[in-house]
C-alpha cells in the first residue's frame, strides 16, 4: 500500500470489467445454445419457455434478498418496452435465424448492436460524447456486414440472407434496449431484469400457446438442456449483470460486451457444433471487432472513471 494513500482505491474497474467479460461469455455462447434449442422447439416456444424460467427464478432470488418488485403501472409499462426491446422481439427473431444461419455467424452480425446504439444515441439521446474513433468504429462495423451479408446478396434473395437481415434487426432492438435500460436508474439491477422477462412471458406464453401447441412437440433431451442452460444462465444471470452494466457503463460502454462475445461466440459454435466461416466472414468478423472495440473502449473508461464507487 502507498504510504501517501493508506486508503486502497476502489475497485471500480476491475470489477466492471471482470462482469463485462463474464456478460460476453454468457451471451456468446447463448447462440450455440439457441441452435440446438430450436433443433427440436419452435422459436416462439423456446424463447417463452425462456423468459418465463429466467423470470420465475429471478423473482425467487429477489424474494430470498428481500427486494420487492414494484408494483405501479407506469414502472409495469417501461418493463413491457424493455421486454419488447431486449427479449421478445430480438430473441424471436435469433431463435427464427439460427434455424438456417450457423450459430458463429448470427454472433456476428448481432454484435453489431453498438454500432445501432450509436446511431440512436446521436440522433434521439445524444448522452454520450461524439467522438472521431466512434466515426471510424461505425465505418469499420457497417464495412463488416455489408462483407458478410452484400456477398449473399448478391446470391439473390435467398432464406440466409433473410436470416442475416433478420439478425441485424434483432441487433437494432438490442441498441434501443440499451438506450431505454438508462430509465431503470435508482432500482436494483434484478429489479427491472425480473420484471422484463416476465412482461415478456406474459406477451410469448398465449402465442406460444396458439402458434406452437406446445403439449404436441417432442423435444430432444439436448434442447431440453440446452434450454434450462439458456435460462438460468444466460438469461437469468446475464441480465443482472447487464442492468448493472447500463447503469456503471453506459449504454455505449455496456455494449462493448458485443465485441469480446464475437470470438466467444464463433469459437463455442467451431468448437461444439462443427462450425466454420467463410474467408469474406472471417474478414467481416475482423471489421466489426476493429469497429465495435474502436467506439467502444474510450466510452467505457469514461463511464467507469464517472461512476460512483
């Protein structure tokens, strides 16, 4: 310890970086999880199922840690925009996806999520300093899809490119997931992780139930677990971490998980299920690395040199 500070310091950024790198993990190998999931459960169904488990298990821990859930309905309201924007919506869309798309490559180009937020943020929140290596990032991310989904489309309209289109929006959700999150500011992180996921169930439940008729399928014991694993931990568990990101990090600094959960994401699906990508994605992967961490990395040590400790 230095004598001329007997107090240690805080450990702030270690400790948002260590829960950045943890969320990265989570989420990057959520891809992997999802195509096995869908392998035998239909998108809606599987992603009910989801958000209902991680939900239930989130109340249980906010019950044993003596949080309440509030109860009012404007809160109810903002819970049902967050559910819409960072479950329903874009991890329907995935689920949908990944039936035709490798789990590598949806890594990919939802990882795009912070070059959206950056783009809401300049245009409806403008929260977050503008700065020429978030200009350069943004050039390099959109250089990265447009190499891995033009070259497709040149192919014709086809249903992979319409799984890799369906895949950036699902990103565009995320970006204004991340935007709107800052509005859960003064509740405990699980609060609003809990109270999204089950305004998300009660929206897929009934589609579930009138789409998939879920009491006719037979999933496989492999999705089976690979649902249990999606919910408890990268759902559940995620999801605090993420809100407490929101809050430390930002919304631009929090999605710099996107770009560690790339490599995460494409190694887990080479690794487990056989994956490969092409040279043009391998190129793209590079781009939207270079370009996420460019806009990313100064925004989340100005967020975290800013947080209260």
């Amino acid at each position: 310890m230095d004598p001329m500070h007997p107090h240690p310091r805080p450990p702030g950024i270690a400790v948002e970086l260590a829960l950045l790198l943890t969320l990265a993990t989570l989420w990057g190998a959520s891809y992997s999880f999802i195509k096995v999931g869908v392998a035998t459960i239909p998108p809606i169904t599987l992603i009910a199922a989801r958000t209902l488990i991680a939900g239930l298990l989130l109340l249980v821990i906010m019950r044993w840690r003596g949080i309440v859930l509030p109860m009012d309905g404007a809160t109810w309201r903002r819970f049902l925009w967050q559910a819409c924007l960072n479950s329903v919506v874009p991890w329907t869309m995935l689920a949908w996806s990944v039936r035709s798309l490798d789990a590598g490559l949806a890594t990919i180009l939802n990882s795009t999520s912070p070059i959206f937020t950056f783009f809401l943020t300049l245009a409806i929140t403008r929260h977050e300093a503008l700065a020429p290596r978030k200009l350069f990032g943004v050039c390099a991310g959109m250089a990265g899809i447009c190499l891995i989904v033009g070259v497709e489309a040149l192919n014709g309209l086809g249903e992979q490119l319409v799984a890799q289109i369906v895949a950036v929006l699902a990103a565009i959700c995320y970006a204004g997931a991340a935007i709107f999150g800052r509005s859960f500011k003064g509740l405990d992180p699980i609060a609003p992780a809990t109270g999204s996921l089950l305004a998300g169930a009660a929206i897929l439940i009934p589609l579930s139930l009138a789409v998939d008729r879920p009491w006719t399928l037979a999933p496989s014991a492999g999705s089976m677990l690979a649902l249990l694993v999606l919910a408890v931990f990268s759902t559940a568990l995620a999801f605090v971490i993420y809100f407490r990101l929101v809050q430390t990090l930002g919304s631009v600094g929090t999605t710099a998980q996107a770009y560690l959960r790339v490599p995460i994401g494409v190694a887990v699906g080479v690794l487990f299920l056989g994956e490969s990508l092409t040279a043009t994605a391998w190129i793209g992967l590079a781009c939207v690395v270079l370009g996420v961490a460019a806009m990313t990395i100064p925004a989340r040590s100005r967020a975290v040199a800013g947080a209260p400790s």
